[in-house]
C-alpha cells in the first residue's frame, strides 16, 4: 500500500467498493486499501461509515480518521492523524491477517 506521511499524519489511499453485503476490509489494489461498506453512496452515508468502519477496525478515535479527498468518489483519501506510514501499515496488515 502506498502511503504518504505528512505533518499531520499518513495519507491511505482508500477504494470503497459501497452496497456490500456486510462491511470489510478486502485486501489490496494498485496500492489502495479496498474497503467493502453496508453504506449505500447516497447523502454521505459511505463516507460517515468509512470513517467509523476504519477508526473501529484499527482501533483509533473517529477525530483520528479524516476524510481528505474523494467526497464523491469511490476513490478516496483518508488522514490517519498523529501516525507515521509504519505504524498504519502494520496496524492494517494485522486486521487483514485476522480477515482471512
């Protein structure tokens, strides 16, 4: 996964694959996390849930999870705040490791 470190945080490039049949992490592609969601793309709903769905799954605070670019798009940018890009890659890999 591609991560870029900024002052604030890491920036995880994120495809929401909205509409699943349960919410999930779903591995890796061309170096985005892919996220499945419940959430339908209506009103902002998939972007409240991405939120919320990633903040629980690596186990931070909804203020640490920030959606930065992608409002209306399945690809996005999240900030994962007060992190560096090692820490956000095991903390994912762990979660996808007890995915499978």
């Amino acid at each position: 996964m591609n991560f870029k470190e900024t002052a604030a945080g890491v920036l995880l490039s994120v495809r929401v694959l909205p509409g699943a049949r349960k919410s999930a992490l779903a591995g890796e592609e061309n170096g985005r996390l892919k996220v499945r969601l419940q959430a339908p793309p209506v009103e902002g709903k998939a972007n409240k849930a991405l939120i919320a769905f990633l903040a629980g799954e690596l186990g931070l605070k909804k203020n640490r999870v920030e959606l930065r670019t992608g409002h209306r798009s399945r690809d996005k940018l999240v900030l994962l705040k007060g992190m560096g890009p090692r820490q956000a890659a095991d903390m994912i890999e762990s979660v996808l490791r007890g995915n499978k």
